[in-house]
C-alpha cells in the first residue's frame, strides 16, 4: 500500500538524508552512521514536495538547507548505493496518515448514498405532512386518508407498482396510548375540550375568570397575628385564597406545606387560588344546568 500524502506545514519534523556530495561540500558536517538521517525541522513550503529546512547534524550543529525535496514516501537508497539529499516523513506520521485516510474512507462507505426524491415522493411527503396535524386529533381516519393519499398520488404521478399497499396506510397508524394534544400544557385540557366536543353550551375557564370580583390570600400565621392570638410557626406554612364572586358568595381554597425548607409563598398562594377556583367548577355548572332545564321545561 502506497503512503497517502502528508501536506507539509511550518514547524513539523521530518528526516534530512544528505548526499554525498551535500556531505563533500559542507565539510562542518558530522555524519558518525549514513543510515541514520538527520533531525531537521520544516520553515518554509514550497509545495506538498519541496520544503525549506533547518537541519541539525549528529552533533547538533545546525545549518539552513532551502529546496530541499520531500518524498511521499519512506526513503529508498539509489541501486548504485548513493543516498538521494532529501527529506521525508517519520515511520510514525506516515503511519498516523495511514490511520486517518483508513478512518475517513469507512466513514464515507458508511454513509448512506444520497438520493434525490422522485416528485412522486415529494407530493407524498407533502400531503403526509399536512395531514398529520388532523389526524392527532383524529386517529380513528388514518385508513381513510391514507386510501385518498394514495388515490390522488396514482392519479398525479403513477407508477409501476407497489411493493406494499398498506405501506402507506402504516405510516399512519398511531398507537393506542398516543395522545391528540400535540404540544400539552397549562391549559391542554381545555384545548383538547375545544377540540374534541360539540358547539353546546358549557363552563369555560374565561366564565370562571368573569365571575370573580376580588381576591384574597394570606397565610393562617398572618390572620392570627392581625387577631393578636399568638402563632405556631406551622401556621405560617399554611396559605388561603379567598375569592369573591359577583354575586357576593365567597369560596376559599388552601395550601399546606410540610418541610418549611420547601415553602415558597407565591407557589403557595397559586396551589391556593385553584383550589378555590375548582369550587366555582360545580356552582356555574349547576346555574347553567339549572338554566338550559328551564328551557326545555
């Protein structure tokens, strides 16, 4: 296997080999084995196969040498047994390069071939696309959207044939614990609600909201210091809301807290207000029940 090619950069090591005649005209020199190369560091690149060197000879004596040529390989002596001035890489760093073009060429083999999309594909990547939205929220249509999907693709772009009919249908069959809310959050279950149920008359979050007139909240510890009682210090963990309807009625909702450590008095007063908020729940339900029976009396 051939050496794969090192590009040259300033400052790198490599081996200086000087010839006989390099040798005969630098006579400062000292060569105590010619098969061992001289230690010489690159300062200029000419190109991938011609460098400038500082060149340090067995003695550590240094010298300049420019163009100086750079195998691609590991040096070979002349069949006549002179030795070419040149210089080249390490056994190591041809063998780190060996390494590394072997890692990139798996990586690449690796790597699926890319394929551009037919514009068969491309609509069916569209119309997927666009329905997965309705069918979050309605499961139970896959069979019949996937039938539609297919209908229009054959009538747009046919082709030859399909390996699997129902592959298209696969794509998509939900599985039973799948939810229809696609992004759930505080208010998810009434979004779902929306969704889900018919244009009747209902109890809305915005109806609960409308039908307060003020708010209160304070802690047990607090009520008892305004009463001039004295206070536990559990009291303190003890949060209330008080809400005033408009009507004049009042419901209240608490929050208790077990390790002081944990207590925060804003989490306390929210837990507190949906408590007394899930109070208001029934009541409307009831005047709103209460009012559709008169209607049908």
């Amino acid at each position: 296997m051939t050496n794969p090619i090192i590009k040259p950069t300033v400052g790198r090591r490599v081996w200086f080999r000087p010839s006989a005649e390099f040798l005969a005209s630098n006579p400062t020199l000292t060569q105590f084995n010619p098969d061992q190369p001289m230690d010489a560091g690159i300062v200029y690149v000419h190109h991938d196969h011609m460098v400038n060197l500082i060149v340090t000879d067995h003695v550590g004596k240094t010298i300049q040498v420019p163009s100086v040529p750079l195998l691609a390989g590991q040096h070979e002596p002349a069949e006549d047994g002179d030795v070419y001035c040149c210089c080249e890489w390490m056994p190591y760093q041809n063998g780190q390069a060996a390494k590394a073009e072997a890692a990139e060429k798996i990586s690449a083999e690796a790597q699926p071939a890319y394929r551009q999309r037919t514009q068969r594909e491309e609509l069916e990547y569209t119309l997927v696309s666009g329905a997965a939205s309705h069918l979050a929220l309605n499961p139970r249509g896959a069979a019949s959207m996937a039938t539609g999907i297919k209908t229009m693709l054959d009538a747009l772009h046919p082709c030859e044939a399909t390996p699997d009919p129902r592959a298209l249908e696969r794509q998509f069959q939900l599985a039973p614990t799948a939810l229809p809310v696609i992004d759930p959050g505080p208010d998810f279950l009434e979004r779902e609600i929306q969704a889900k149920a018919s244009t009747g008359p209902r109890v809305t979050p915005a109806d609960i909201e409308a039908e307060i007139a003020c708010e209160h909240h304070f802690t047990a510890g607090q009520a008892l210091e305004a009463l001039g009682h004295p206070v536990h210090a559990s009291m303190s963990l003890l949060t209330f809301c008080v809400l005033v309807l408009r009507n004049g009625f009042t419901v209240t909702g608490e929050s208790a807290c077990a390790s002081p450590e944990n207590f925060n008095a804003e989490i306390g007063r929210r837990i507190a207000r949906e408590n007394a908020v899930n109070k208001v729940w029934p009541l409307l339900g009831f005047r709103l029940r209460d009012k559709l029976a008169g209607q049908d009396a």
